[in-house]
C-alpha cells in the first residue's frame, strides 16, 4: 500500500467501517477499497501469531506485533467459511454517523446492569468467541421471552483470575457467589428493580443435578442453614445451583444467569475512562487497597474495583454496607455509559464490547451474540431513572453471638419477592391500577381508629392451616389490635381476604385496611356480629390469596416496606 492510502486506512473513523448489508439485515465491518481487508474484524483474530493456553482452558492468541489493519497481504485470500466476503461494487447507502452508534447501542445501556456485559450487545460475529457458557441444567425458565417480565440473575464471583488479582479476594476460593442482583425488568420495561442478596445471609441450598464437564449427570447434595454464598463453588457448585436456591429463596424463576470476575470492574471502568463516585469521608482501606479523600473522584481500573470490595470503611463495615457502596458504583456507570461522551465514541464502543464479552460467563441459553443482542434491545428500552436498587430485607442471625451472618426478615421481605413476582415497580412508573369504582375506592378514605380501639374476629377462608392464629399473634404483638379473637374456620373458602363491617366501624375498618394492606374492594360493608365479651366486632375472612402473618395481603400499591433500603439509578449518592 502506498504512503497515500495507508493514511487514508489510519485515519478511517471505526464509526465508518460498519455498514447494513441489505441482504442480510446484519451490520459488516468494512474497509476502504484501498485498504487491505483484514481475516477477521477486530484486535483479537488479526495477524498471524504463536497461541498459548489461556486462563479459562481454551486457546488464545498471543499479542500481534503489527496492527491488524495495517498487515501487507501478497495476495488476496478467499473469505473463511461462515464469514462476509468483500464489499461489493455498489457502495451501499451510508447512514449517518450519529444513526449507525445508536443502533449498535440500544442494548448497551441495558448491559450496564448487567455490568459485565456492556457492549456485548454488538452482535458482531468475532466476539462470539470470547463469550463462555456453562448449563443452567433446567434452573431457569429456558430463556427470556420478549413480550414477558425478565428475570436475569446477575453473579459476581470472588475467584481470583488475571494479572493483578492476587492480591484481592479469598486466598484459594472456587469462585462463590460473592456479589448477587436478581434484575427484574417490568413486561412494559418501563421500570426495573435491582435487588441485591447479602452474600451472608442464611438459606437453604436445594439438590442441584448439575452436568460436568464430561456431559455426565450428577446431583450435588443441598444444605440447610449455611450462607448463600456458598451456593456457587462450594462443593462443586456451578452457577445453576445459585439460580435454584434464589428459586428457593424468592419464588422468582432466574430466566438467565450472568458471572463476572474481578477483571470485569477493571476493564469496564477503564474502557469507559473511569465513572464518577463519591465518598462522605475520607477512606484508607488496607484491606481492599482504597484510598480516597471525602468528595468526588473519577476511578477506574485497580481504584474502581477497590472502590466495589471496601467494606470495614463504610456504613457499619459489613456486607450490607459493602451492598450500598456497590450499587452505588452500577448507578454511576450506567450514568456514564448513557453520556453522549460515551455513545458517540466509536473507539470506546468497540473496547467495551471488548472487554465485556471477555469477562462475561453466560448461561447456554445466552450463549451467542444474536441472543445477547435480543436481551440488550429489550433491557435497553429502559429508563434508567427507572430502575430501582434495593436490597432483601434482613435481620442480625439472632444464633450467633457474634455477628457474622443475617436472616430474612420475613414480613417485608416477603412482600419484596411478591411484587417482585407480580411485576409491581418500587418506582411507581406506570402503575396499573385497579380502576375501583368510587364508592368503592372511598371505602379507603377517612378517619382510622387507634388499633388499640380495632375489634375483629378472624376465620380461615382457604389459607394454610393454622393462619387465623398466626395472623392473631402478629396483630396482638406486633400491631397493636388487641382486641382480636380466632374465631376458626369459615363456612366455605374464598379466593380473596374479605373483612366485613358495620357502618359505624369504618374507621376501625380502615385501620386494619391499612394494617393488611387490604384494597378497596376486599372491604365489604355490611352488619357486626358479636364476639365472645359480647361486643359487637368485624369479621376477617383469609381467602387463599393470604401470603402469612404480617405480609400485606394487596401487593399492589407500588410502595416498597419502609425496612427496604433503596435507591434510583438517577441519583448521586455519597457513601457514608
């Protein structure tokens, strides 16, 4: 090639280099027609060169000496089998600089939740092979579907791979679940929750039929009573298992699963030029390598992921605290990702696909770009002031003198899986209420007694056995209705929770409405019957849509329990 054209090659914006094949529908990297055509596009199948066994047990190449588009070629070759051939003769219809980055980004904002694959979303052909799958074994729900919820469980192992990670993490770990976020993304994709899981937190491990490497069969033994961490590497766990015990745990079905390293931080901030984060204090944390003064920084690289591990300098210096600070981080990078600093830079698109599809592991069903693009068009139709943080409600593990673990606080913890479940937002977009008919909705409205006034007897109208005494304990002991009887079970069962009243007990009956979380229409006025001091009382019927003792029984109200801690992905928190 003469001086001419290779300045010509050098300075080609990558931004030019895709183009639509009308034919296919796919987007091609192609170079000038003076300019030799590389084998394959992309840093990593470029030149020729000598290959060594990479980390992850398959065969990588070693760094070329010469830049891949810059490589003379005495002839020209025939295209390998599978890929593009030349461009045609006919220049195809060249679209706008601005246009072709966004489409190559729709998804990638979505990604950054994902917060390994960002950038994946490209769908271009030679990154295919740096993307690992592993079985999810028949833990998940065979996909995501695109006209349903998705649930996309998100893993950050502590296994120590790469250059530099020696020094983070636990000495000789298999890789446990270390940092886990079951996203939830709404059918209407109008709002998405975020809910993280204490790595601490105490939980029963199901059997795991997990198939080994050589395509075998084998069931690995659960566990009762031991941290959720451990459901990942421990005994030979594999990622599958994790998705059956948040099964498990939530009720909620995984429909894929996405792990990440310590490398995925590291590359991710640094392909971005680092994310912006800020601290309330200063921190000097030797065991995560953190050192920041009070106020804002840009981190990326070694920084960004020291930023993620600290914990003893932050909060009550325990996972929890390391939770928020985590959050935190993703909020900030995905606010970085979503500048126009970013989107409209070719250079760093094409390094965070790069580097995300390196450090990504997906389920089987993820296992290729076109899936990965699918997922990234639908989770980018997100906005991301949408998209809530929160974390599973917990208590200190009451067992243990020194607390080293957690336990779920039941109550608001299970009314966090159940909107979860119902695809209800903690953010209040969109919310598809129940258009009740006035007088019904009015039923709500107005003067609440003191629960201490509140008289009602309850009856078992389909719920579990033993519920109308349980929901008694907690409405004596922790709601302060003490005047309250088990009346036994109900003449026939009913599908929904009624509470019938008198008109001169709606005020009593508005208290134990909003006590339950009982809607509009669960409220029947009606007459009082007597209670066994002869006093005339309401009557709680429980249907079988009763969830337990202290869980609202509506989860549709859109409010999350004031025990949950979160945050929105909109805002700039410092961490205290």
């Amino acid at each position: 090639m003469d001086a001419q054209g290779r300045e010509r090659t050098e300075n080609v914006d990558p931004a030019d280099q895709w183009v639509l094949n009308p034919d296919t529908g796919e987007y091609e990297l192609r170079l000038p027609s003076s300019a030799p055509r590389p084998a394959v596009p992309g840093p990593r199948r470029s030149a020729p060169r000598d290959t060594t066994e990479g980390a992850r047990g398959r065969r990588t190449a070693a760094p070329a000496e010469v830049p891949p588009q810059r490589r003379r070629r005495t002839a020209p070759e025939e295209p390998a089998p599978g890929r593009r051939g030349r461009r045609p003769a006919k220049k195809a219809k060249k679209k706008s600089r601005g246009k072709k980055i966004l489409l190559w980004t729709g998804g990638t904002m979505a990604f950054t939740v994902l917060a390994t694959a960002v950038g994946g979303y490209l769908y271009l052909e030679h990154l295919s092979d740096n993307i690992q799958s592993l079985p999810d074994d028949g833990a998940g729900t065979g996909g995501f579907q695109k006209d349903k919820a998705i649930n996309i469980l998100l893993i950050g192992t502590d296994k120590r791979t790469g250059a530099g990670n020696e020094g983070y993490g636990d000495k000789g770990s298999t890789g446990h679940a270390d940092t886990t976020i079951l996203l939830h993304v709404s059918k209407d994709r109008s709002n998405a929750t975020a809910l993280s899981i204490p790595r601490d937190l105490i939980v029963d491990i199901p059997d795991c039929p997990t198939t080994q490497e050589d395509g075998t069969e084998k069931v690995i033994p659960g566990s009762t009573g031991v941290r959720f961490n451990t459901s990942l590497g421990q005994d030979g766990r594999t990622p599958s298992c994790t998705m059956r015990t948040v099964t498990e745990l939530t009720g909620v079905t995984p429909d894929n699963f996405m792990v990440a390293d310590f490398n995925a931080v590291k590359t991710l901030t640094t392909a971005v030029d680092g994310v912006e984060v800020c601290l309330a204090k200063d921190i000097d944390d030797p065991d995560s390598h953190l050192k920041l003064s009070a106020g804002k920084h840009t981190i990326e690289g070694e920084q960004a992921l020291a930023f993620v591990r600290t914990r003893h300098s932050v909060g009550f210096g325990g996972d929890l605290s390391r939770i928020e600070i985590q959050q935190q981080f993703l909020s900030s990078l995905m606010r970085k990702l979503k500048s126009n600093d970013t989107l409209t830079s070719p250079s760093k698109m094409l390094k965070l696909a790069e580097a995300g599809t390196e450090a990504l592991t997906v389920d089987s069903q993820l296992d290729s770009i076109g899936k990965l693009k699918d997922l990234g068009l639908e989770l980018g139709k997100l906005n991301t002031k949408n998209l809530t943080f929160a974390t599973v409600p917990v208590d200190d593990n009451p067992a243990e003198k020194v607390k080293a673990t957690v336990v779920l606080k039941e109550a608001p913890a299970q009314q966090v899986f159940d909107m979860i479940k119902n695809d209800v937002s903690f953010t209040e977009v969109k919310q598809k209420e129940k258009k009740e008919a006035a007088a019904v909705a009015a039923r709500l409205k107005g003067t609440k007694a003191d629960p201490s006034e509140v008289r009602v007897r309850i009856l078992n109208g389909g719920a579990p056995s033993g519920s109308a005494q349980l929901e008694l304990s907690y409405l004596q002991t922790e709601a302060g209705v003490t005047k309250s009887e088990n009346a036994g079970n109900a003449p026939e069962e009913l599908k929904k929770t009624t509470l019938e009243y008198a008109p001169d007990q709606a005020d009593q009956a508005r208290r134990l409405a909003d006590i339950l979380g009982l809607s509009g229409s669960a409220m029947k006025p009606g007459e009082s019957v007597t209670n066994s001091q002869g006093l005339p009382t309401m009557t709680l019927t429980l249907g079988k849509d009763f969830k337990g003792a202290g869980i609202k029984i509506n989860a549709t109200s859109g409010k999350a329990p004031e025990e949950v801690q979160k945050s929105t992905a909109d805002k700039v928190e410092c961490a205290k």
